[in-house]
C-alpha cells in the first residue's frame, strides 16, 4: 500500500485555517479575595497580629503635650479641695457590706438606678446573713431595674457566701481578698477600700479615665495606667479625695461628647488641644 505523504505546505495552511480562539474571551472563573485585597494598606506577606487598640479615642488625647508639673498638679487639686472639701460618693450605703454590693451592681449601669433598686434592698439586707436568707430570686426581683440584674443577682449571694465562709462575714481590707470576691474587680475593691477604710486608692472609672487622658494629667491606654499615672503625680494630701474630685469633674463638667470647658476650674491647666476658653 503506498504510503501518503502530506506536504509541509498542506499541513501549515490547515493548520492557519484552523480558528483561533479571540484572546479578549476570558474564562469565567471565581477569584478568591487575597489578604492584600483584605487588608489594601499592608504590605504582602505574613499578618501579623495587631496590638490591642486604645480605649479611648485617639483624637481626645493629647498630642504630644507637655507633662504637668508638681506646682500644675497641685493648684489643680486645690481649686478642687476649695470647691469641694469633703466630696462624697453618689451611691447610697450603710456600711461597708453595703457599699461593696452597691459598688458590684454599679457596673455599666448609673449611680442613680442603683440607688433607686438598692434603698428597699438594704431595708431588709444590710448583712451577707440577710442577704443570703432574702435569696436569689427575691434578689433578682428586687433590683430588675438594673441592668445586667440576673448575673449581678448571682454575683451578690455568690460573695456573701465567701464573706460568711471565708471573712467572718466582714468585708476583707485588702485590695487581693476583695477582688477574690465574686463580681468584684479592681476599681471595686479601690472603691471600697477609699470610702469604707479610707485607704489612698485611685478608682478608675470610664470619668477619671476620661479625665486623666484628656486633660493630660495621666495619659493611658487602660485603667490601671490611667491609674498608676494618678497615684504618682498627685500629692498624698489630695489622695484621700482625689478619686471622688476627678469622677465629679467628668461626671458633671469634663463630659464625654460636650465637655463644658466654659465652666472647667482646670481649664487653662489642661492639656486638650481641643478645649474652649
């Protein structure tokens, strides 16, 4: 049988006749986000994990501003004595049983709800015995006009049970056994410690912390900066109100969206950039 033999010139025309496919078509196809589409402002590579951001706003912090000096620092804390020589704590209390709950039902929640649940509570339990015969869900009842109530409820009965098991039924008088206690924490036990003992402690709340970064008294990415920074630049002599001056000055003067800088007694020693005259 004889062997066909095709020319090179048959099979490079047929191979030229054959369609081509348009190469504008592209194939559909599914494109999986990369971490560069995800995160556009890094750079390629490994993501490293972020540090934990700040609390507080970075535009309320100073920028860069200068340290208060002692003789700054006391003027301020005499204008607040002279204002208010004895500042008192808002929430309602017998003894220091009480103020330890009061403190625990406190949290994200105002000192005047609390005070408006507590008033019947502390008629008929001012003790972790009368608490504890009162019960959970007579507790519960009590103070559902609080926020968080359920857990708080538990909380309570939970640390009058330690109270009674482990201190005698006596608040303890040192910040470790206070915050061993169900639902108590560091600005509880500093609280408590302040007001029931009379102990130099700086409670932090969202107010002092607010106060303390935005004026530039204490600058701080947490509570306990906020905290340590206050304790080391304020005299020992303000100490024993120094917590209740900042917590009034942030409450009802240094506000958190509309400070009233018009009325601050502080206002030419603070540090916000932003601050009116």
């Amino acid at each position: 049988m004889a062997k066909i033999i095709r020319s090179r010139r048959a099979r490079k025309s047929r191979a030229q006749s054959a369609p081509r496919k348009t190469a504008n078509k592209a194939k559909t196809k599914v494109r999986t986000k990369s971490k560069a589409d995800l995160f556009p402002e890094r750079p390629a590579g490994k993501l490293k994990a972020s540090k934990p951001k700040s609390s507080w706003p970075k535009s309320l912090k100073p920028k860069s501003s200068k340290p208060w000096t002692p003789a700054e620092v006391r003027e301020a804390f005499e204008r607040f004595r002279q204002a208010n020589p004895e500042p008192k704590g808002e929430l309602e209390h017998l003894n220091p049983y009480t103020l330890l709950v009061a403190v625990v039902l406190s949290a994200q929640a105002t000192d005047a709800g609390v005070n408006k649940a507590t008033r019947a509570l502390f008629e008929v339990a001012d003790t972790p015995q009368k608490m504890l015969a009162l019960g959970e869900d007579k507790l519960r009842d009590t103070i559902r006009t609080i926020g968080l109530y359920r857990n708080k409820a538990k909380n309570v009965i939970a640390l009058s049970e330690k109270l009674i098991a482990g201190f005698g039924g006596e608040v303890p008088r040192t910040r470790a056994e206070i915050e061993s206690l169900p639902g108590a924490g560091r600005k509880t036990a500093n609280v408590v410690l302040n007001m029931a003992f009379g102990e130099h402690t700086m409670a932090v709340d969202t107010h002092v912390f607010r106060v303390g970064n935005r004026t530039g008294l204490a600058p701080g990415d947490t509570p306990l900066e906020v905290e340590h920074g206050l304790e080391k630049v304020i005299p020992a002599e303000f100490m024993l109100h120094a917590h209740h001056w900042l917590i009034l000055h942030g409450r009802y003067t240094c506000l958190a969206r509309k400070p009233r800088c018009e009325v601050c007694l502080i206002n030419d020693l603070c540090r916000w950039p932003e601050k009116t005259v």
